[in-house]
C-alpha cells in the first residue's frame, strides 16, 4: 500500500466521521418531535412578533418580541449579557434577533439530546426488552 492510498483512505474517513457527526447534530436539533415542536412554537412567536407592527401600533408595540425572548430564556440570557456588556444596553435588533434564532437552535439541540436519551437510543439498531 502506498502512502497515497494510506493519505487518501484516511482523509475519507475522517470527512466521512465528520459527516456523520454533523448529521447526527442536525437530526439532534430538528428532525425529532420534541426539537420541531419546540422551533414551531419559536418560530410562531418570532413571526406574530414580526407581523406585529403591521396590525397594531403604540407605544407598546415592541413588547411583543417579550414572547420569543421569554421561550428561549435560559440561552437567550447569555445572549442578553453579550448585548449589554458590547453595546451598553443599546444593541442592534440584529443581535438580538440573530441571538433569538441561534438559542433557539442550542435548546433545540439539547431537547433532542434530552428526548435520544430518555428513548434509549431504539432507532440505533438496539432494541428494547422487558426485564425478567
């Protein structure tokens, strides 16, 4: 065997190890009920937020994004901390938004991680027995 070969078989593997992982991520993050459940309800949070201003306007109308701050609470403080510490309390809607989106995406992960656990990993080829 050639040291080519040997170079090439291991860089296909590797990328091939690392194609698994990011799809595993990815089936972790949204392609389990838990995880698409817990976006839905985000994502409609984010779009009633944003369709928002066109149906009401006052002083309290920016209230609203409360809601999907609120369901991504325990990430979405970090995000918070960031905005206050870089912009002094006046962060970008940007950073905001794009810190709705990104703990959403964490969360996501960690539900789909919490809901492969409590399945005990059935779709792996292992299966389920009773106790005797």
């Amino acid at each position: 065997m050639t040291k080519t070969t040997l170079t090439t078989r291991t860089t296909l593997t590797t990328r091939t190890a690392l194609t698994t992982r990011i799809r595993t991520l990815a089936r972790l993050t949204v392609a389990n009920r838990v995880s698409a459940a817990y976006l839905a309800l985000v994502g409609g949070a984010m779009a009633v937020a944003a369709a928002q201003p066109l149906f009401a306007t006052g002083p309290d109308a920016s209230l609203i994004w409360v809601w999907p701050a609120l369901f991504t609470f325990p990430a979405f403080g970090f995000v918070a901390w960031l905005g206050e510490a870089g912009w002094g309390g006046d962060a970008p809607t940007w950073f905001f938004i794009g810190g709705i989106v990104l703990s959403a995406l964490v969360q996501s992960l960690a539900l789909g991680a919490l809901w492969r656990g409590l399945r005990g990993r059935r779709g792996e080829g292992g299966s389920l027995t009773t106790a005797h």
